[in-house]
C-alpha cells in the first residue's frame, strides 16, 4: 500500500500553521449618524418659512389697513357699497338705509353716514327708511329722526318710512320724519311713550350676602334712584318731572310735527298711552298711510320723486379684513367698568320693552 499517496497523507501535506500574529494599526471608526436628524433639519426649515410667511402676512395686512385708512377719508371714496335689490335705471336710483334692532348710538351714525352718500349720489333720487325696530335709546332715537329731516330740507329728495315686523316707540320716532310711512300687514307700531328701569339689590346685597352698601353723596336727590336702596314715591314723582315727562313731551311734539296733516294734537296724545297697535289699526288711526310691501313701498317713492323704472340699492358696509380682525381679537363679553355701569345705570328710552 503506497502511503505516500494516500488521502490521508495529501491531507496531512496540505496542513499548514496560522501565521504568527501580527499587530494593525488602530484605525478610528467612522461615526454613523442618529437616526431622525435629518428630519429634525426638515421640519427646522419648515417652521422657519411659516414664521416668515406669517410675518409678511401681517406686514402686507398692516400696509392694506393703512392704504384703505387713508382713502377712505377721500370724498371721492363712498363708504359703502351697494346691493341692488330691483335692477333698474342706472340714471335713477331709490336708496334703501335700514334701521334695525335696538337704536343705539352706532346705528345713529351708520343712518347719518349712509344719508350723506345717499344726498351726494345725484343717481339717487328717493330714500326708503326701512325700520324693522322696538326702538332704543331717546338720543339715538332723536338724532335720526334730526338726521332724516335734515337730508329733505338739504336736498329735496323723499323718503319714506317703510316698516317691517317690529317699528314701536324709537322705531316710529324715526318714521314720523319721512314724508310717507307704509308698513306690512303684520307690522306692530306705535308704542308711543317713555321707559326707563334699574335694578334694586338692597336686600340681595344686605340680607343675603352680607354686603352694606356706603353711599357718600353730597345732595339727597344725587343718587336717586340707587340700586342699593328702595326706590320711595318721592323718588318716581321726581323722576317723572325731570326725565319721563320731557321725553313724553319731546314724542309728542315729533309725532304731531310729522303727522300734522292727517292728526292733530289731541287726538296724537289719546293714542300715546304706550299702546302698541297692528298695522291695520295703525293705519284706521292715522299713525301710519299705507299697507303693503317693498314693491310699494318703491312704487311710493317713485310717485314722490316723479320718477319710475328705477333701480333699487341697499347700502352695505365696505368689508374690513383689519377690522374683522380686530374684532375677533375681542372676547364676546367683558365685564369691565363700563360694561356694569350700562347695566346698572338707568336707561332713558323709547322702546317697546314687550318681553
């Protein structure tokens, strides 16, 4: 047997040892990244262009308000836009000016703005007072009804007194100052008179929470009347004199100048007990001229302006994207000085209060 040919023997030839050991030198590792850097990089970019997109905005905005600010100033500019609700002749135009909800201070101005585009449109040849009112406060109130009589004596056009749903107490103070009022068949009017209320917490304050109320006052009739105690027939006689008789008598006197042709004096203060009468009532005891609706309303207008075939328009506030703003910024309702003294301070009003 040849050995040396073997399996065995080939095997045990091709074996041969490990090399000896032989030291490397030390290489660094190279550092792998952290996993979600890069994303932190991304929304890093990403917050940073919403902050400047955001800053432009409000750069761009505060460059809009101060442009619309100033141009709004010009007489040129008209303050409002318009609606058209008939289309018609652009040459002739009737002006619709609402006076809605509760007349207050701010509708006064809105009427007086609107009445003074409607007077510099030569377009415009009649103004329909729309009153969908209970009434409000008796200086708002008067300064319509001061207002409207004014645009017919400065510029001879007409306007007539159209009411819908409500127009009671302030809202027919307004009315009585056009040439015409028509109402809708359903319309509640009247309510000719004088409110005024508070509130009285005496006992609230004393018996059940504890609370004595200090008055220093430098007169007896300086507080009256006072929440913190009850009001005395003295009190309401004193009253009566000084604020609800001269506002009765200032209603009086409006109502008998704008219906002088259809009632007289007398016969204005037996209807002005505070009642309020439906429109076909209103219309048997004179208060009022006419039943119908919108269309009539503008057939009226035309017949006093001698016109027909007109287009019809409705002023409307210009949108104010800073204004709007501004005005969601504030909250609702807060309860600052002023808003508790509204509404603890007594209101003098011509308003129906049909609660």
């Amino acid at each position: 047997m040849d050995y040396e040919n073997s399996p065995f023997q080939q095997a045990s030839n091709s074996f041969h040892p490990n090399p000896p050991f032989t030291p490397q030198p030390y290489a660094p590792q190279p550092q792998t990244k952290k996993k979600g850097v890069g994303w932190k990089i991304f929304w890093g970019i990403v917050l940073f262009l919403s902050v400047l997109t955001n800053l432009f905005l409000l750069i761009s905005i505060a460059v809009m308000a101060t442009f619309f600010s100033h141009t709004s100033g010009k007489p040129s500019m008209p303050k409002f836009d318009e609606n058209v609700l008939i289309d018609g002749s652009r040459n002739r135009a009737i002006a619709v000016i609402n006076v809605d909800n509760v007349i207050d201070s701010a509708i006064s101005i809105r009427v007086k703005k609107q009445l003074e585009q409607a007077a510099k449109d030569s377009s415009v040849k009649a103004v329909i007072i729309r009153i969908n009112s209970p009434g409000g406060y008796v200086s708002s109130s008067d300064q319509i009804n001061y207002q409207i009589k004014q645009f017919r004596e400065n510029t001879e056009k007409p306007t007539v007194a159209f009411m819908q749903t409500v127009a009671a107490s302030g809202g027919y103070y307004a009315a009585v100052a056009c040439d015409k009022i028509i109402a809708e068949p359903t319309v509640i009017t009247g309510s000719i008179g004088v409110i005024m209320s508070h509130l009285v917490l005496q006992q609230l304050l004393e018996q059940k929470l504890g609370i004595d109320p200090v008055v220093i006052k430098s007169g007896e009739k300086k507080d009256w009347p006072s929440m913190f105690s009850a009001t005395t027939p003295e009190q309401i006689q004193y009253l009566q004199e000084r604020l609800i008789q001269p506002a009765f008598e200032r209603f009086l006197e409006v109502v008998c100048q704008g219906r002088r042709e259809v009632l007289t004096e007398p016969e204005i203060r037996d209807l002005a007990d505070g009642s309020i009468y439906p429109a076909p009532q209103a219309l048997e005891k004179r208060l009022i001229d006419q039943i119908g609706y919108l269309e009539e309303a503008v057939e009226l207008a035309e017949n006093l302006a001698g016109i027909h075939g007109a287009r019809v328009i409705e002023y409307r506030e210009r949108f104010a994207l800073w204004q709007y703003l501004s005005a969601e910024s504030k909250a609702p309702f807060s309860l600052n000085r002023s808003a508790i003294l509204d509404l603890t301070t007594p209101q003098l009003m011509y308003l129906w209060d049909g609660r």
